[in-house]
C-alpha cells in the first residue's frame, strides 16, 4: 500500500512539473501552423509567452524552438531588428552542443535572412557559404533547401537574377529530397516572382497560380497574399491593367484580414498608381489617402519615391500648383545623392515643369522639361538593355541546363558563381589596371605642373640674356642674408661696363648682347659658389658676397677687374676690340635695405667713372642721400652731354674743311 501512494505521489509530482512544459510546448506547436498563415498572431502569442511562460523554467530544446518561431515570425512581419535579438538569444542555448546542430543552423538562417533584410548582401553570401560547407556533413536536405533559398533570395537582391534561379532550382531539387510539401511551395512561389523579373511570365504565371492553390488549401493566408501580389504585378507588366487592380484588390482584402499595415500600404500605393495611369484619378484619391494613413510603416526608397509622386500629382490634380512646388523642392534636392534614379522619381521632374507650367513660369517649365526628356531617354535606353539581359540570362539558364542534362542545378549554381568570381576578378584587374594609371597621370601632372612651377620661378628671378639672376631676386636675397642675427661680413659689388653705348653703336646690339653674356661666363666661373651675381641694368651687374669683408671684396672686384679687360671680342666684320669696366664695393651694414645699399655701391660706381673708369672705388662714399645722388647723376649726365656736343662740332667742322 505504502509502495503504491508513493508512486501516486511521484506521478503527481512529476505531472505537476511537467505540466508547465506540455502547455507551453503544446502553444508552440499551434504557433507553428500559424507562423505562415497568421504571422500577426503568432507573434502577438509569442510575446504573451515571453511575459508569462518564459519566467518559469523551460526546457531547452522548448526555448530554442521558442527563440527560432520568434525570428521566422518577426522576418515574416519585415521586422529585422526583432529577428536578429531572437535569434541571438537563441544561439544562447545552443553554442557548443552538438547535439542541437540543426537548430543552431535554422537560428544562424534566420540571423542571416534579417542581415539580407537589412541590405548587407555580401556579408550574407559569404556567411552563406560557410553555413551551406557547415551543412554537408549534416545531411539535412530541408535545412540544405532553406539555406538555398536565401541565398537565391540575395542574388536576386543583387540583380543576378541567373545565379538567382539556378540557386532557386537548387533549393527545390534538395527540398524533394525532404518531402517537405509546404517547403517546396515557397520555393516555388519564389522562383515564379524570380521568373516574373526575367520575363518569363507563361512559367511565372503557371508557378504562381500554383503555389496560390496550395496556399489557399493549407490556409496560409500570409503567402497567399505574397503570391497575389507577385501574379498582380504579373497582369501589369503584361498590360493587363484591370486585371492587375483586381488581383491587387484580392490581396488587399488578405491584407486586412490579417492586419497586415505594411503590406496594406504597399497594396494600397500599387492600386492607385494603376488607377492615376488609367485617369480615374478620383478612385486614385481613395487608394492614396489609404496608403498615407499607413504610410509611416515603409522605408523603402522605390515605394517612398512611388507614394511621393502620386502625393504630387495628386496636388496638380486640384491645381494646388504652390502646394505642388512646395512638397517638390524638398523632394528633388535629395535626388542628387543618388547615382541612378527609380523612373518614379525621375518623373518628379515632369511634375515640376508642369507645376511651373500651371505657376506661369515658363522658362523654368521648358528648361525642366528638356531635361526630364534627356534624362527619360537615357533611362528608357537602360530599361530596354536591362530587359533584353534578362531575356539573355534566362536563355542562358535553360542552354546550361540542357547541355549539363545529367548534373543537377547544383552543378549549374556552381558553374554560374565560378563566372560571377571570374568576372569580379576581371572586374577588379580593370579596376586596379585603371587605379594605376590614374596615379601614374596624377603623378606624371603633378610633376610637370612642379617642372613648370620650378621653371616660371627661375623665368621670374633670372635674366633671360645671361642666366644670371635679376634686381628682384638680389633684393629678395638681400633680406635673407642680412639679418640682425647675422654677425658674419656682407659686400656689394657693382660694375658698369665702360662705354658699352660706344659698342653698340659701332658694332650693333647683337656684338653687344655676345660681350655681357661673356661678361656674365667670366662671372660664373670666377665667383664663389656662395656669391650671388645679377645683371640689374643694361651693362650693370651687382655681385653679393657673404661672410666677405671690404678688403677681400676689393680683391674680388679688382682680380675681376683685370679678367674683363683682358677680354677679347670681334665685330661681326672680324674686327677685334676689348673692353674695361668701373667697379664699386662697400660693405654693407646691418639690416641696410637693398635700395640704401644700392644708393651706396652706385655711388662708388659713379667716381670711378669721374675718376677715369676702369678701376675700383671702395670705402664709404662721399654722397649719402638720394638727393645728392641724383644731383651726382645730373652732372655727369650734363658733362656726357657736353661732351656729345663738342663731338658734333668737331665732325661738323672737319666735314666743312673736307669739303
């Protein structure tokens, strides 16, 4: 007797502790056949369960499947964020334990399907990879199919819409493996709405009427919807413009049954852009004002843009021109981020020149017009190349198939991402082949324009006869080496070639132009590399020397002095002459500006002309202002002039007495 009460009591205690787990594993198997008809349910009773059921203690195979309902549920509702937290609380449990390999490859699909939610394709193919390598050794085809599936998913998110079906018929090959019926027709709706972007619309449409069947049968009223949607959008791209508001019509009613507000705006938009393009523009009021209600729940640029434009055209409807204009110029702005435009939004600026057409703005209505008329052209051109592609890629499929008959779409998925790899590669070659030139011209004009910069700077601060250097340069020079801080000696030199007038009258200015380039060899060749020689005049050149006392300066200008003189030069007729020139020198004094300095050293120059010339003045001299030295100037020019008159007088009277 004793022995059976305990055995009641172990059973009742057990049954008690158990019973927690039986109604929470038994809610999440009535969410499990919701998840794809009512996913608003689901996840409505999934977060009840996580106030309620999940502050008790739950076995871990229940909270895994738990976290892996609530991210297909929040993936379902478009709500990434909500998918990504459940299904990282869910790794939680499973990290380092083997034994629930198959579930952690679902929660690492789920993670993965919000990240291609997100627009984060390449990290998601390549995540992809490594779980499809994960998955080998598994042998789990409905898992294999699944992860097939998103891949296709993210192609075709990407645009290749070939690798995208190829991957498509992979999942579905794998998934009949599985005998997964439910599986095998998302698949399949999938590949219809895949098909529908190829423009292969006789399969698309046979793929999705089927898939909608299905659906309807198994009451999974979310795909259901899905799939209307794609058949939909099948009739307007067919031209069936009435039938496709009928279907959007079917799909809306799902929609509100399931209170599905982001797919309600969606469905809501589509109808009214239908109806605006048919001109039954009050039915389209109805639908637009609908969709605004909802229309806080996208955030898509290609529906955004759509709704944008039905709101502006809406306004030019009531000829509401101002409103229009208005809404427009904070619309259009944000368009020049973007390196190609939805047609929608390129139609925002037919609906601007129209606006300023309706404003009396004339000008601005033609010039918005041309250019929406460019820009429309350019876009046509694209559409039509990009729907012969896909007509290309979908030939392409079926000849791989055909020419691969016994290899299964696996082997052609394969084929197709080793083309997709050559060509990035390729891609990539030209990328960097092109980066190279880029830098080589880029350096190749930075160094010309530095060549050019290095020459104008020479042509500025030499003298283009002699290639000595010029007064602007000497006066530049002079600042630097006369500082206050500079203890070390600075002198001056000038000279003046002596009646070089007399040269080049008797001989012509080109003799003239040999003599100072010789002068200026002599020069180079005799001065210390630290000196600094210019030509500042006609036959005047100034020789600075640094760290050069008054006495060594003297000794330069005489020893240069005696080289010129000894000199020797020709006419053009072959006549020989020499030449002799006048030299000052002082010594420069502490912070002197070059234009005292100057005044100073020509001074000097001035009397050893007066002196007899072809000699060398030193020591301070005996004028020290300007004024003075002009005054110096004016005699000796009035004395050359003298001079210039008696020689005339002179030839005059020796003509007469020839005569």
């Amino acid at each position: 007797m004793r022995l059976l009460l305990l055995i009641l009591f172990l059973f009742s205690t057990f049954g008690l502790a158990a019973q927690p787990n039986s109604t929470f594993s038994r809610n999440l198997n009535s969410i499990e056949e919701q998840l794809y008809s009512l996913p608003f349910r689901a996840q409505a009773r999934l977060i009840e369960m996580e106030e309620v059921d999940l502050k008790e203690k739950q076995p871990i195979p229940l909270l895994v499947r738990y976290f892996t309902l609530r991210a297909s549920a929040a993936l379902q509702l478009n709500e990434a964020e909500q998918a990504i937290k459940a299904a990282e609380k869910g790794l939680k449990y499973v990290k380092g334990k083997p034994e629930f390999k198959a579930e952690q490859f679902q929660l690492q699909l789920r993670f993965i399907q919000a990240l291609l939610m997100q627009g984060k394709n390449q990290l998601v193919l390549s995540q992809l990879n490594s779980l499809l390598e994960a998955t080998e050794s598994f042998n789990d085809p409905a898992t294999t199919a699944e992860i097939l599936l998103v891949k296709a998913q993210a192609y075709r998110d990407n645009g290749e819409y070939d690798i995208s079906m190829a991957a498509m018929m992979s999942s579905l090959e794998t998934a009949k493996q599985a005998d997964d019926q439910v599986l095998l027709k998302r698949i399949s709706s999938n590949l219809g709405a895949v098909l529908l972007s190829l423009n292969g619309f006789d399969k698309a449409e046979l793929l999705l009427e089927q898939s909608y069947l299905f659906f309807k049968q198994r009451k999974m009223s979310f795909n259901q919807l899905l799939v209307k949607m794609d058949i939909a959008e099948l009739a307007k791209k067919r031209g069936q413009d009435k039938k496709a508001i009928q279907e959007y019509l079917k799909a809306l009613n799902l929609a509100q049954v399931l209170g599905d507000g982001f797919h309600r705006f969606r469905i809501n938009l589509l109808i009214a852009e239908l109806l605006f393009d048919r001109g039954e523009t009050e039915r389209m009021k109805q639908y637009l004002q609908a969709s605004e209600v909802l229309s806080e729940r996208e955030n898509t640029r290609y529906f955004i843009s759509k709704f944008n434009l039905l709101k502006v055209n809406e306004k030019l409807i009531n000829n509401n021109y101002q409103e229009a204009l208005d809404l427009l110029s904070t619309l259009l702005p944000k368009l020049n981020k973007y390196s190609s435009l939805y047609r929608s939004e390129l139609q925002l600026h037919l609906a601007a020149s129209k606006t300023y057409y309706g404003l009396g703005d004339f000008e601005n209505a033609y010039l918005t017009l041309l250019n929406y008329q460019e820009s429309f052209n350019q876009f046509s051109a694209d559409e039509q190349l990009e729907n012969l592609e896909r007509q290309k890629l979908l030939y392409k499929l079926e000849r791989l198939k055909a020419e691969n008959q016994q290899l299964s779409w696996n082997n052609v998925l394969h084929t197709l991402e080793l083309e997709n790899s050559e060509d990035e590669i390729e891609y990539l070659n030209i990328l960097i082949f092109f980066a190279i030139v880029s830098v080589s011209l880029t350096s190749l004009a930075a160094l010309w324009i530095n060549r050019r910069r290095i020459r104008w700077g020479k042509i500025a601060n030499t003298d283009s006869l002699t290639n000595l250097y010029n007064r602007r340069y000497l006066s530049h020079k002079l600042l630097s080496l006369n500082k206050p801080d500079n203890d070390a000696p600075l002198s001056c030199i000038l000279l003046d070639i002596d009646l070089f007038k007399v040269v080049n009258d008797s001989y012509g200015h080109i003799v003239g132009d040999e003599v100072l380039v010789k002068v200026a060899t002599l020069f180079i060749n005799n001065v210390r590399e630290k000196d600094i020689c210019a030509r500042i005049g006609g036959e005047e050149f100034m020789i600075l020397l640094p760290n050069t006392n008054l006495r060594q300066a003297s000794d330069i200008a005489e020893d240069l002095r005696l080289k010129i003189e000894s000199l020797h030069f020709a006419s053009l007729k072959g006549e020989p002459f020499t030449i002799t020139s006048s030299f000052g020198v002082v010594e420069a004094g502490k912070e002197q500006s070059f234009s005292e300095l100057s005044n100073a050293v020509d001074l000097l120059l001035y009397t050893a002309k007066q002196n007899g010339r072809n000699r060398v003045e030193t020591g301070t001299p005996k004028f020290t202002n300007s004024q003075e030295i002009e005054q110096g100037h004016s005699k000796m020019a009035q004395q050359l002039a003298n001079l210039k008159r008696k020689a005339q007088r002179l030839l005059f009277m020796l003509t007469q007495l020839i005569k």
